[in-house]
C-alpha cells in the first residue's frame, strides 16, 4: 500500500518581531510535488502579495516552496516554534 504524501506551498516569513521568522502554510492541497510546484511557478508574485497582506505587510518573503506539513514543523521547531 503506498501512502499519500500531501504537499502546500509554504513560505518562509521574517519579521522584525521575536521570533517572528518562520514557516507559514497555505491550506490548499497537492497530491503531487509537481502540481505544487507548477502553482508556484505561475502564481508566485500573488502568492507573496498575499502573504504581504495576510500578515499585516512589515514582513520578508525569504523563500517560497512546497513541501509537506510534517517538513514545515519540523523546520519551525528548529526556529524556536
């Protein structure tokens, strides 16, 4: 049996705030890395503008990946969260 592996496109966040810098998640879904990846590619500078706008603005979008859940509290555990 082969286990499903959901992938969302994530975002690495600094803030000037403490521990303001971190890994945030969008909450849609792809089955596939590659579909998330495709999303990216043709959705980037939205993706960013609406993070700008989600967090208030004050903020650097450090990076934009897919990756799984697991991965993203992982690296947030690694930055303090």
């Amino acid at each position: 049996m082969q286990t499903l592996i959901v992938w969302f496109v994530s975002a690495l966040i600094i803030s000037p705030i403490p521990k303001g810098t971190g890994w945030i998640q969008y909450t849609k879904s792809y089955s596939t890395l590659e579909s998330c990846q495709r999303h990216i590619k043709t959705h980037e500078p939205d993706i960013i503008y609406s993070l700008i706008r989600y967090t208030g603005g004050g903020v650097e979008i450090k990076k934009v990946k897919c990756m799984t859940y697991k991965d993203a509290v992982k690296l947030n555990t690694e930055l303090g969260h």
